[in-house]
C-alpha cells in the first residue's frame, strides 16, 4: 500500500505535513539509539541515496549477512511507512543518517512514547512528524500493527491524533514541529533561501559575525 | 534551562568525565529533553576549559539540547591571543559582551540539580548507554533496582557486556585501551593520562592506542614530548581522527573485545563490532586499566619505583 502524505495549501516553501497515511511496523524497546537505527560504517557516504537498505542493520543481520528476526525484514511490513517505537527512540550520535535511513526505508511518520530531541529534530527537517503517545495507546498500536500490518494507520499531526481500526488515540506534537509541518516550513533551508533579506538583516545586526 | 550546581572540590583522580558520567547516571540519557543544561558552581569554576569542554559535550548524552559553562577569567584567558580571537580594544569589547550575555546571579531556572563534586570517585559504564554509570568500587545495579522504563535495557546491556549486578567494574578485564576522541583527548587530558602512564609498561593483553583529540593538540603534546611518554609505555601514538569514539575508520573493536575507552559512547557496535564491549571512563582511568589490563581506580595504583641510575 503505497503511503500518502495529506498536503493542502502552499503557505510556506516546503509541503505542509497535516496528515501521514500508510501502513504500520512496530519496533520494540526503549533507548534506542541512533547507532542501532544505523551503524557507524555505513556513514560514509556522498549521499544518502540507499541507506535505506541498512536501517538496523545490526539487528536484521548477522555476520555472514543472514537475515535475523526483525520488524523491517518482514515482508508483511514492506511498504509500511508508519513507525510505531516506544521510548526514548532515536537517543545518542545526532547523525542525520538515522532518520535519512529510516525515510529512505519508506518511513513517513513516526509514532512513541518519547523521542531523544535531536533525532526529533532531525526527522522534522526531512518533514518526518515525531508524534508521542502514551505508553498504554503506544502499545496497543504495536500490538494492532502487529496484527493487521496491512491496516491504514492515519497519523494526524493537525489534530494531534492517531487512528487506526475503530480506534482514535491522543497524541501529541511539540507545537513548533506541528506548526512547521502544518504551515510547510519544517524545511529551514528552503525557509532562509525564502526570505534571503531578512537572513542578511539578522547576521548584520549580531555583534560575532563580520561583513 | 537546568542548571546543574556541581559544589565543592573534585578529589585526586576525579575529573569533568566523571562528573559527567554521574550526572548522566543521576538523571538518565533522555532526562535532559527539553532542557539546556547550565554548569556550574565551584567544581566547574575550578576546572580549565577541557574539562568544561567534556562537560557539555556529553550533554547531549544526557538528552539535553545543548550545555554550557557561563564565561569567566578562564574562559578568556582560554581565548587571549588564540587564533582568529580579536586582540587588544576588540578583544574587551567582546568580553563586555560575553558578560552581558552571561547569566545574573539571581537568574531563575525551571529546574536545578546540585552535585557535591567533593562526594564523586571515578565512575565507568557498565552497561551500553552512558547513562549506565557507577563508581568504580559500587556495585552494579540490578535491573530491578532501576525505574520500570529502565530495566529491559539494563538487562540486556549486562548479558552483553557480561556483568552481574551486585560485583563492581574495578577487575573487569580489558583487551583495547582508547584514549581518544574530541570529548577527551585535549592537552589536559593527555597529560593527565601520561602522568599515569610515565614510568609503567601497557598491559602484555592489552592494545593501547592514543588518538589525540586534533592535529593541534598532536602537535603541541609532541612539543611537551607526551608522545615519547605513551609510545614507551607501549601506547600506539596515532594521527587526530574519530577512530576508535565510532569505528568507521580501520580502528574497530574485533569480535568482543572489551575497551577502556575515554570517549562519549558505549552503544552496541559503537566501536565498529556489535558483539564488541566499550567501558566510558576518564583518560587517567584509561591509562590505568591499559596498564593492569583491567578496568581499577587509578588512585589505587602502586607508585612507580624509582630506578637509580
């Protein structure tokens, strides 16, 4: 099922994120850190062009490249572009490879009970929403997820809810990421290439920067 | 803003990584969302701008967004006659500046944390999350011990690392020895370590490599000749790089070795093996386990004998 990201109107330089739409996959645990979502050798890169292929790669293989047991190497969740995690997701290195990786795995959105503060960051500048919710409503999506992986999950970050089957959960967005996603400026470099004049006003005002 | 109120005097053999590390320890690896982190009382006063630097490195360790130290004497006595620092009239213009922007004395946090530095001994990781700290002579805790999010990392991270709650870190075996990284291989931290170092041999089972923490530093402890000190003792003295803090070089952990590293992470496969196991400590603790081949305190070491002539 392929996911859809609901747009509407064009306020700002980036698409706006209101709603992200697709398929669910559950990864389990708390403290997952960003060398798990993708380990160190796989950084060196020119670009992030198929990294997809090596999000978790720890934990989906082992050291002869055998599959292991693990959420993304399921075929049910090929296509899911829903990320259930629990707390604490995405904590230690800041690297931009962990979200880029798990985007170019087909991740649009991500659902949990916490999430480490630059890795939320870093999703919102790929317009990934990081939406939490508690550790009860949390699990009983990854236990849905794990149920009807071809089930719709609707993750509206507009109304701060989730909702999936007959079931609507409350979630929450920090408010300056849900306000970047639904005005379309989570996108900061298209922002300040957009407003070129006010930038260069900024730096002349500060004391640190020179001509 | 959290300000993290460091009191008294670290004792011999404690520096800014173990303070760190137990305020890592205190308030967890995500106890710093939605806050930057403010250091200082007089612990912090008392320590030169590496030590600081560790500090707010590893803020980030403890999930905070950032971490600073407000600026002081130290701060610009750091910075005098650095290049590209303004000189002369610019430099006391910029110093006004950095003093307006520094907080008041009766500044109001949304929260502060006090530590009694004097109180500290060194710590090191047990586990894979630099917020799995203890003193190096405590037990380690058991998971059911530590809060209810906490405790299935807690056990995981034992069984790899091979630890049992209720044993100490001090005589946990090591094979590598990396004193490394940009949080802890200034030029205060390197002589800290070849002060260890000096006159003592690494380990017969240990590989002891020191990967200075920029070309500047490498150039200015060769100047001192620390190099001579670490590569008679045994230590490989390598070119400034990432090494060992992430193993994307050549520099990797192989199979499960288990490291005394000084730099900022422990997590699984951080030093380039998944089955490979990194103990966070500062350098002197690093020197100290390279040269007994185990993770002790490293004010317990024997004095060195002194050789007549």
């Amino acid at each position: 099922m392929s996911p859809t990201t609901d747009g509407g109107s064009d306020d700002g330089p980036a698409d706006t994120v209101r709603r992200v739409t697709g398929t669910g996959v559950p990864v389990r645990g708390n403290d997952v850190d960003t060398d798990e979502i993708i380990p160190a050798r796989f950084l060196k890169v020119v670009t992030f062009d198929g990294l997809g292929q090596f999000a978790f790669f720890d934990e989906r293989f082992d050291d002869d490249d055998e599959p292991l047991d693990h959420s993304f190497n399921e075929n049910r969740f090929q296509g899911a572009s829903v990320l259930a995690v629990n707390a604490n997701f995405g904590c230690g290195s800041s690297r931009e490879h962990a979200p880029q990786a798990l985007m170019r795995w087909g991740i649009d959105a991500v659902v949990g009970e916490s999430f480490a503060e630059i890795f939320a960051g870093n999703c919102l500048a790929l317009g990934i929403p990081t939406v939490t919710a508690s550790q009860e409503d949390v699990e009983a999506l990854q236990d849905f997820v794990e149920e009807h992986p071809d089930a719709d999950i609707e993750v509206d970050v507009e109304a701060e809810e989730v909702r999936y089957g007959d079931t609507t959960i409350d979630a929450s967005v920090d408010d300056a990421q849900r306000r970047a996603l639904v005005d379309g400026v989570w996108d900061t470099t298209a922002l300040m290439a957009a407003n070129a004049d006010s930038v260069e006003a900024t730096a002349a005002s500060l004391p640190y920067t020179d001509d | 803003m959290r300000r993290i109120e460091v009191t008294g005097e670290l004792g011999d053999g404690v520096t800014a990584k173990d303070v760190i590390l137990t305020v890592i320890r205190k308030l967890g690896t995500d106890g710093g969302v939605g806050y930057v982190y403010e250091y200082g009382g007089d612990a912090v006063e008392a320590m030169d701008m590496a030590g600081r630097m560790s500090i707010c490195n590893m803020s980030i360790e403890g999930g905070a967004r950032a971490g600073y130290v407000n600026p002081d004497e130290t701060t610009y006595e750091y910075l005098e006659g650095r290049e590209k620092v303004p000189e002369g009239e610019a430099f006391e213009e910029l110093k006004e500046y950095w003093e307006s922007v520094s907080s008041d004395a009766d500044a109001e946090y949304d929260d502060v944390v006090t530590i009694d530095g004097s109180d500290l001994e060194p710590v090191v990781t047990w586990g894979t999350t630099p917020g799995q700290g203890v003193g190096v002579s405590e037990p380690i805790p058991a998971p059911a011990d530590l809060p209810a999010d906490k405790q299935d990392t807690a056990r995981s991270a034992q069984e790899h690392m091979e630890v049992e709650p209720g044993d100490t870190m001090a005589g946990y075996p090591i094979d590598v020895a990396f004193l490394g990284s940009c949080t802890n291989a200034r030029l205060p931290d390197l002589r800290a370590a070849a002060e260890v170092v000096e006159g003592r041999e690494v380990h017969d089972d240990v590989r002891a490599m020191v990967v200075p923490g920029s070309q500047r530093v490498k150039a200015a402890a060769e100047a001192e000749g620390l190099d001579e000190v670490f590569t008679e003792a045994g230590f490989d003295w390598r070119s400034a790089g990432c090494s060992m803090c992430l193993g994307m070089n050549e520099d990797q952990l192989v199979g499960d070795e288990r490291c005394a590293s000084s730099s900022n992470r422990n997590f699984v496969g951080r030093q380039g093996s998944k089955e490979g196991r990194t103990v966070l400590m500062s350098p002197p603790m690093v020197a100290a386990a390279a040269v007994e081949g185990e993770v002790v305190d490293v004010r317990d070491l024997e004095p060195v004998q002194e050789v007549e002539a």
